[in-house]
C-alpha cells in the first residue's frame, strides 16, 4: 500500500510516514533513481521479509522515475512517500490521486512566516546576513519547520526558473533537512552553515 506525505511541514509529514511504517523502515533517496530501479524497490523481497516497509524521499519531483509510479500501485509492501511539494497539476498526479492515499501537512501559522522568506531571499546574495537575521528569530523557531519554509522557497524557485543555481539550491536544502533527522549536530548550526552556502 502507497501512502504519500506531502508539504511544507517536513517534521509533521515524517513523524506521520513514522506512525504510518512503524519500525524496521528502510530509507530511499528518490530523487535520484532511476526508473528502472522502482521494480526492486516495489516488487523486491529482503531476505528477512517478503513485505518491506520502505520510506521513499522525494520521489515525486524525479519526472521521469515518478512516470512510472501507477505501474506498482499493487504493491505488498507498506510504501510511504515523503514530498516537500506535490503539483496537483502534473499528469502523475491525476493518475495517482484516487488510487493512493495523500496527507498534506502544512505548516502552523508563525509570527515570522514573512521573516523566513525574508532570510531566503538575503541568503541568495548575503549568506551571513541571512545568519544575522535567523539569529534574531531562532528562539521562537524550529529548525526542522524552518527548513521546510526555505524548502517551499526553493521548490518555487525552481518551479519558475529551472537553472543549475536553483536546482544546486534546492539539494543543499534537501540534504539540510537529511541531516536535521539524522545527526547529533546542533540544528540550527547545520541551518546557519546552509545559509551561508547558498549564494
């Protein structure tokens, strides 16, 4: 069974991928596979188990894998999908939007919404301005709900101009938000160094 956890709300969508798997998951980076890989990954047994629970990361914005996603909706394993955007426009949309499950997370009304598009924009062309404005907010923030506004961010960013930057962009913040769930490092110190790297 496919189940996609989709928007801004990066923490809010992977404890519900969580809840939804239970433990023993695996990770799969999708945003890099190839679509002849999807059949191991749907269809593939492990050695231990014949139904796998699998965690697939951004496997929606691969065009040319996420094509070919309406030929393993039959799947037995226990698939959640975890999207930072979904176009509800796009053709593998409409042909999955009846035949699998879609939770949109968004994200709680903050004091300083506008504030963090505004840092965005300053790290584009001022990393360590960016850091001195995120400075003054952080306290009433969460790094991981943060990142999910520069990732909504960068999302635009691409989805208007499709350019090496923005797509350079976009994977820094895709690895940010990796590393906020998977590292000890103090959060917002791996925020700040991502700042400052996306000029």
């Amino acid at each position: 069974m496919i189940k996609v956890f989709f928007g801004p709300n990066r923490k809010m969508a992977v404890e519900a991928a969580q809840e939804y798997l239970g433990e023993g998951y695996e990770v799969i980076d999708g945003g890099e596979l190839l679509p002849a890989e999807l059949a191991n990954i749907f269809w593939g047994n492990s050695m231990f188990s014949e139904t796998r629970k699998i965690m697939v990361r951004d496997l929606l914005a691969n065009k040319a894998a996420a094509m070919d996603l309406p030929k393993y909706l039959e799947t037995a394993h226990k698939i959640a999908l975890l999207e930072m955007n979904v176009d509800k426009r796009s053709v593998v949309y409409k042909s999955l939007k009846d035949k699998v499950e879609w939770m949109e997370c968004k994200m709680p009304k903050s004091a300083n919404f506008g504030v963090v598009f505004d840092i965005y924009r300053t790290a584009k062309r001022d990393g360590a301005k960016a850091v001195e404005m995120l400075e003054k907010i952080q306290n009433e923030e969460d790094p991981v709900m943060f990142t999910g506004l520069l990732a909504t961010q960068a999302m635009k960013d691409y989805a208007e101009r499709q350019g090496a930057t923005e797509k350079e962009r976009l994977k820094k913040i895709a690895k940010l938000d990796l590393e906020l769930k998977s590292t000890a490092i103090e959060p917002w110190m791996l925020v700040k160094a991502t700042l400052l790297g996306l000029k």
